[in-house]
C-alpha cells in the first residue's frame, strides 16, 4: 500500500496529512462551538499552534516511553530512542499516542487560559468535540501505514496486510481486524454525542462535564478494543495501555459523580465565563 506520495526531493506521508487535517477540523468546530456559546472563536485559532505543538510532543514522548512489543522485539526501546534522537523526532513513520497528546494538550491550554484569565473547563468542554473528531481522522493514518489492527479475521470488512506490515507469528495470515476503523466509528459516535449533550442539557451540565464524558467513552472504547490488540504496549505482564484507559474511565465517572452529587451545592453552569474573564 502507499503511504504517500513525492513532491520534488520531498516525501509527503499521508499519516502527517491526516494529523494536520484532524488539527484543522478539531480548530473549525471549536470555532463554531466557541461562537454558539457567545465567546470569540478567534482565540481557537489563536491557541491552535500551541495546543498542536504540545500535543505532539505529548504523543510522541508516550510512544517513546510505552512502544508496542513489535517495535521492541526489533530492539526499539525507549532507550533506543533516547540514543538516536533522530528517529525519536521521526513522527511521519508513526507512533503518536493519543494519551500523551492529549496530556500535551491539556498543558498548554492550562499556560494559555492561566495567562489570558480565562476559563480552563470552559475551553475544555469547547474543545472536546472537536477533539475526539480529530483523532477520527487521525486514525485513517494508521490505515495508511498498515498498524493498528486486531486479530486475524475474515470477516466481510477485514483488512489486508502486506507481509512486510505483519507481526511475528502471524506471516501467514492476510486479513485481520480494523481497530482504526472501530475506532473512528467509536470516535464519530462520541463526537456527535457530545455536540448534541452540549445543546440537549446545557441548562444541567456543569463546566468540566463535556471532557469528563469525551474521557469516559473514549478510553471505555479503547480499554475494550485492547481486548482485539495484537501488538500491545506492555510493562511486564500488564497491557499498559488498556490498565491506564481503566483509570481514566474510572476517574472520569468518578469526576462526574462528584462534580453532580458530592459537590451538589455547585451552581449549575449559567454562564460561560468565570468572573473577571476577559476576551
């Protein structure tokens, strides 16, 4: 399969396209949902590069930290990269986890809304649509570079898999599950969810409850789909990935459950901003 395609001396991979796509989609609907809420949608466009930055640097340090068994049989371990700088820089070849990048995400919006005295909840609630959408896309790149997939299949919608792409043990099956594709249907589900949770119980939902939900249904989606994983990111016996979407599933639902009992006497949201937000 093509990964992408020469411009020139240049080599563009469709794996960086989808990423820059998904980035621009996530900025355009928090635009629109940044105005439907009454607030400028230019200050979307303004933290995009930061947020993009950030986020990439997140999702690439939690691949380099936590690479799949398949990179580190063939001896590319976090203190491989740490030795070859290069190849730890090397995003086009793949391996950006969607954790680290929302990690990294989260750590420039709080510099940015600190700085500007607005509303870190605020804009994550904003945010959380267009994110979950960008990492729909996102995930077509995986498609492209023939990773991500699940047990071997032969159901209707299976994918095939070049041998060069195949991991060990498994040469000599041809087709297998699409996580990607689950995923981004998981992904499309939860972002429309959300945009219409957003609209259907606005006059209920606190500030923080729209990210604590994306969290929710995303990592339960992704904690169930490592069930299906073949090449999984482990420490020692422990699937590293599935163990840390049960805690973020698990602390989001309890963030909720505070955020609506416990912590009842809290106002429902009224109004967007915090007071002394500026624009």
């Amino acid at each position: 399969m093509i990964d992408g395609f020469a411009v020139g001396p240049f080599y563009i991979h469709f794996y960086g396209i989808l990423v820059m796509l998904g980035a621009l989609a996530a900025a355009w609907l928090s635009a629109l949902e940044a105005k439907r809420r009454k607030l400028d949608p230019e200050v979307i466009w303004d933290m995009l590069p930061w947020l993009l930055i950030a986020g990439i640097i997140g999702a690439r340090i939690w691949h380099i930290l936590l690479p799949p068994a398949s990179m580190i049989a063939q001896g590319i371990t976090t203190g491989y990269y740490l030795s070859h700088p290069l190849d730890a820089i090397a995003i086009w070849r793949g391996g950006l986890g969607i954790p680290g990048a929302v990690i990294g995400g989260a750590i420039a919006l709080y510099f940015y809304t600190h700085q500007h005295k607005q509303s870190m909840l605020v804009w994550m609630d904003i945010i959380a649509p267009g994110l979950v959408l960008a990492q729909a896309i996102g995930r077509w790149g995986n498609f492209f570079n023939q990773e991500l997939y699940g047990a071997p299949s032969n159901l209707p919608w299976a994918i095939y898999i070049d041998p060069v792409h195949r991991l060990p043990g498994f040469e000599n099956f041809s087709t297998y599950q699409p996580l990607f594709l689950y995923e981004f249907i998981w992904n499309i589900a939860n972002a429309i969810f959300l945009l219409w949770l957003g609209r259907r119980y606005a006059d209920r939902l606190k500030n923080g409850d729209l990210f604590a939900l994306y969290v929710l249904i995303y990592a339960s989606g992704r904690f169930a789909l490592e069930f299906l994983r073949l090449d999984k990111a482990t420490i020692g016996v422990i699937d590293a990935n599935q163990t840390i979407m049960a805690v973020l599933a698990l602390g989001s639902a309890a963030f909720l459950i505070w955020h609506h009992f416990i912590n009842s006497k809290q106002p429902v949201k009224e109004t967007l901003e915090e007071p002394g937000t500026e624009l």
